[in-house]
C-alpha cells in the first residue's frame, strides 16, 4: 500500500494544490494541527468527481510533491514485520 492510497481510506475531504487534488481526512488533518482543523471547519464545498458534494481545502502555494513530504509524519505507517528464521521466534 503506498501513501497517496492511504491517504484515501476514510477521506472525507480533497486538499487542492497548484498540480492538483489530493485525498484527505479531516480528523486525522485536525488532530495533527489546529490550523488545518480551522481549514477543515472552514473550506467549502465543491462537486467531486463522483457528482457528490466533497469539502475542497485549498493548499496555496503548494504542490503535492510538497504535501507527500509531510504524509509521513500525518500517517504513520508500521514497516510490515519479516521474518529471517524461524528459528529465532520466541513465544
């Protein structure tokens, strides 16, 4: 799973940049700054793709090649865990 499809699970919103549109949750965008909650609180509505209303947060000056750089620290991903032997396992 990359990060732009994780973005996507449970997106409620779209963050608008200069080169486009990406996914985004206003919880988890809430939780992590109180300016992006304000934003959240405070965007305004836009026909999505899907003819549905979505929330549109505009992202000024920004381009998505600068927002994947913060997604990481927005949505923390676990490595999958590998195992080398068996052997070594402890229970």
């Amino acid at each position: 799973m990359n990060l732009e499809s994780l973005m996507g699970y449970n997106a409620d919103l779209s963050l608008e940049f200069q080169d486009g549109r990406l996914p985004g949750n206003s919880t988890l965008l809430g939780i992590h700054s109180s300016v992006l909650r304000g934003a959240c609180e405070a965007g305004t509505a836009d026909a999505g793709s899907s003819g549905q209303q979505e929330l549109v947060i505009p992202m000024p000056g920004l381009k998505k090649e600068d927002w994947m750089t913060v997604v990481p620290f927005l949505y923390p991903v676990i490595p999958r865990a590998t195992i080398s032997s068996w052997s070594q396992l402890e229970v």
